[in-house]
C-alpha cells in the first residue's frame, strides 16, 4: 500500500515523549524522513537513534528563539523542502486564578502559544508549495474549566494562530489545521490526575468514547492533515476528544 509520508520530511517537536512521539512514530512509519526536538533530548535519542528516517534528534528549548534556530539550521542541512511541520510542545500549571503568578502566566505563553508560532515562522521558508502546519490546541481552548484559566486561553490562541496562518500562507501552498485533543494517555495527562483513581475513572464516564484517547488516536489525526488526503482542508479543527465536549 502507497505510504501516506514516502520520503517527506517533516519536523515535530515534543517528539520525545506523548502525543509528539505518536505523531513522530507513526510518520516514519508511512515513509517520512523527520526533524526531532525536543527538551528530553537523551529520552528522544533512546527512541530514535539509528533510525535512518530521523535525520537529526535536536535539544531545543522550543520557548527559546535561539534554539528553534537549530531546526532551521537543520532543515538548511538537508537542502530539501518540508512537507509538514508541527510543532507539538505545550502545557501548564493548574491553579487557581488568585494564585497564579506573572512567571507562570508568561511560561505557558510561551510553552503554548509563543512556542508553536516562532516554530513555524522559522520553518516558512522552507515549506514546500504542498505543504502542511499542524497545530496541536486542546478542548481547553474553547471551554472554561477551574484551574487553567491561562493555559485554556493559551490553547484558545493556538486555535486562532492556525486560522491566521490559513489565509496569509494559502499563496505559498501551505495549508494549516488544528487538532484539539480531549484527555489523552500521556505524561502530562498523569500528572494532570496526579494518581487519583476516582479522577481518572470520572473523566472515563465522561467520554461517550469509554476510553482516554491514545496518543496513536491524536497521530492518526495529525497524519490526515499532514499529508495530501486533506488536500482540501484548510483553516479547520479537528476535535479528537472520543465525545467528551458533546456528552
Ligand atoms: N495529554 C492530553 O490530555 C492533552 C490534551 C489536549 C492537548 N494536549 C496537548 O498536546 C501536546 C502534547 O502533550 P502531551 O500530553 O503529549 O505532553 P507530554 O508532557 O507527555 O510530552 C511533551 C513533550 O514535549 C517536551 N517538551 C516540554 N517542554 C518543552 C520545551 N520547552 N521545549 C521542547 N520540548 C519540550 C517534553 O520533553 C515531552 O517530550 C501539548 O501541546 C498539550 O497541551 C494534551
């Protein structure tokens, strides 16, 4: 069967752990050469190292313009266009909107919003005229919700970001989309239940689906956009959240 990636390359960054790895793995496995950063670079390199379709395994700060550089510097490198890019890094801190400091506010900013914009701003030139910007937004950018009050508007600004890129970037030949997951199994999704059983098994009531997502079930969206089978979607969301926003 044709290879959805065959000998793309694509970059993702988060790919060390979660839903950035999924998306990471299931790429090559449909034939695309990747770009890898990521903070955990020694936990990417134990996934990636001697793949002959990673062409680099970065550590990059993706908060830090300086170290996004070091993809665009690598992309350089190759002397080929990019098919895809997408730039996965997010998170925050709960906690109640009394409590949150300035540093905490300007951290997942930056982690969300100014992280993913500065990724694919870098990246532009280098896409190719058939190519693609996933970005990766949540539920929490269009629901309220106790405790993440600053990531829930900074997921809101991604949702926005990938219909800006739309218009602005459609000349190029560069489409953009954005995926909102509902809870998916992933490190920061344990953290986020902090071991509490009845937490979890709550949430897994609420979603018509009965399962937290996988972080393959997000990958298998980020490749439908990623790849010429959305040759017409454009400036769209994709809600992978197994029914949770409209139980
Ligand atoms: N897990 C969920 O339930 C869920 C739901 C909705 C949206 N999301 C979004 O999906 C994305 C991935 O989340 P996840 O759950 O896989 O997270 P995760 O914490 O499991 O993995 C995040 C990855 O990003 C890397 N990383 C963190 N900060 C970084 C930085 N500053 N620079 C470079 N790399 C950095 C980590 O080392 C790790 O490899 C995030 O944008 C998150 O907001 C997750």
């Amino acid at each position: 069967m044709r290879k959805l990636l065959e000998k793309e390359l694509c970059v993702v960054t988060g790919a060390g752990n979660g839903i950035g790895r999924a998306i990471a793995e299931r790429f090559i496995s449909e034939g695309a050469d990747l770009i890898v950063a990521t903070r955990n670079v020694e936990a990417a390199k134990k996934i990636y190292e001697g793949n002959s379709q990673v062409v680099d395994i970065l550590e990059v700060d993706a908060t830090d313009v300086k170290d996004l550089e070091k993809i665009t510097e690598s992309v350089k490198r190759t002397g080929r266009k990019l098919k895809a890019v997408i730039p996965v890094v997010g998170n925050g801190p709960q906690n109640p909107i009394q409590e949150i400091t300035p540093e905490e506010f300007h951290l997942t900013m930056n982690l969300n919003v100014f992280s993913a914009f500065f990724t694919v701003q870098k990246l532009i030139p280098f896409m190719s005229n058939k190519s693609s910007i996933v970005l990766i937004s949540s539920i929490a950018g269009f629901q309220g919700g106790k405790n993440a009050i600053v990531y829930n508007a900074a997921k809101a600004a991604v949702r926005s970001m990938a219909r800006s890129f739309t218009g602005e970037l459609a000349e190029k030949g560069i489409r953009a989309n954005a995926i909102s997951p509902g809870p998916t199994e992933t490190q920061a999704f344990t953290d986020f239940v902090g071991g509490d059983e009845e937490r979890r098994n709550n949430i897994v009531s609420q979603l018509p689906i009965g399962h937290i997502g996988k972080p393959s079930e997000i990958a298998a969206v980020a490749l439908f956009l990623a790849s010429d089978e959305s040759s017409y979607v454009t400036g769209a969301e994709i809600i992978a959240d197994g029914g949770f926003t409209n139980r």
